[in-house]
C-alpha cells in the first residue's frame, strides 16, 4: 500500500469526526502571507539548487504539512458532500 493510500485512510475517521461548520472552516483555512513566502522563497532556493541541509529539512516539513491540510480539505469537501 503506498504512503498516499496509508495516509487516506488514517484520515477518513478525521473527516467524520468533523461537523459542517468545522467542515467549512476547514476549507476555508489559508497559509499567512509570511509562511507563503517562506515556502516560495525555499522554493526558489530549491529550483537553483542552492538549499542548505536545514532549509532542504524545512522546505520538505512544510511542503509535507501542505500536502496534509490539502487532503484534510479533500475530505472536508466529501464529508460536505455526503450532508447535503
């Protein structure tokens, strides 16, 4: 089974566990400008192969909470399907 897979199914008991207000708040959620710009910059770092051991760690830990939220709203949106 892949991580992606493994991680789906850890979080589908998170989605049921959430209500419509959470649900809605949840995809509504946003990155602060400051940590937008933390991520673009270490992207562009990364693009011209100029990250450093700890912003290569850091870029990766953001990107993997980014990625995490991203299917958190996944199944805010499905759980909000099925409600309707």
């Amino acid at each position: 089974m892949s991580a992606a897979a493994v991680l789906d199914s850890m979080l589908d008991p998170v989605s049921r566990c959430l209500n419509v207000e959470s649900a809605k708040r949840l995809i509504e959620l946003k990155l602060s400008p400051d940590v937008q710009e933390r991520i673009a910059h270490l992207a562009e770092l990364c693009n011209e192969d100029k990250l450093t051991d700890e912003e290569r760690d850091e870029y990766e830990a953001l990107i993997n909470a980014a990625d995490f939220i991203s299917i958190l709203k996944m199944k805010a949106r499905r759980q909000l399907l099925s409600t309707e």
